[in-house]
C-alpha cells in the first residue's frame, strides 16, 4: 500500500477529499463485472479512500464516483477511448496529467495529451512519489514528513 500517500493525507487532511471506503466485496464484484485484474495497491486504496480530491488539481477516481462531477472511472475512460485512447489504458487519475493501470502488465503510466507513454511506475507509491509528491511536496511542505 501506498504509506507515504497515507501518511500525507493523514497530516494534511485539508488536501485530500476522499469519497469514503469501499467495501471490499462490492470493489471486487465491479471488478469481476469488468474483468479487471488490477494491481493490489490500488485496490487497496479505493477500499480505504474511495478515491477523491488531492491538492488542488488532482482527482484519483472512483469505481463509484459521480458521472456528473467527472469522478467516476468508467465515464471518464469511456470519453477517453472515444478520444483514441487504447483499450490498453484504464485511467485513474487525472488532473496536470493523466495516469493509467497499463491492463496488459498492470504496471502505471503517466500518458500526454494523445496518449503516449511519458513515464512508468511498479508501483502506486512509486507514482505518487515522482509524480503528485514531486510536483506538490515543496508547495505543502510535505518533504518533511518523510522518514
């Protein structure tokens, strides 16, 4: 799991707006309905956050976000494979970028505006560290709170 996310929004709550917990059953039925094999530290994250708000640009999605606030994973995907984003790509965050669950390896990637690889990561702390940390930490001070 992804301490050093956890532990941000821990000391910062003012920064991360989760949606709340996901129950565990309810995140695998969406995920078998899918056919989704995702890496496990996400799917630890939604069930303890739900997903939500950080900083003030950046939204990790949902599986049961709300379609009108462009929070829920399924209509925002959708609009990008419409977009010619491949089916290869199932994002989960948005905001100064776009990052994605790579579904043929399960590793994340950051992608540009036409959905190009710019960058990979093995795991979620990996990506939250060199991505939304790099660019926030300095900001909020969070440099700090590593240990």
């Amino acid at each position: 799991m992804n301490h050093i996310l956890i532990q941000d929004s821990a000391h910062y709550p003012q920064l991360f707006v989760w949606n709340g917990a996901i129950a565990a059953n309810r995140l695998q039925t969406w995920l078998e309905k899918r056919n989704l094999k995702l890496p496990q530290d996400l799917i630890e994250l939604w069930e303890m956050t739900g997903g939500g708000e950080l900083f003030e640009s950046e939204t990790i999605l949902s599986p049961f976000g709300d379609a009108n606030l462009g929070d829920d994973i399924d209509s925002v995907n959708e609009l990008h494979h419409t977009q010619g984003m491949t089916q290869e790509y199932l994002l989960f965050h948005i905001g100064t970028g776009l990052s994605a669950v790579r579904l043929t390896d399960g590793r994340y990637v950051t992608l540009s505006d036409s959905y190009q690889e710019l960058s990979k990561f093995v795991t979620l702390a990996d990506w939250y560290r060199d991505e939304l940390r790099s660019e926030y930490g300095s900001r909020y001070k969070l440099d700090a709170l590593l240990v």
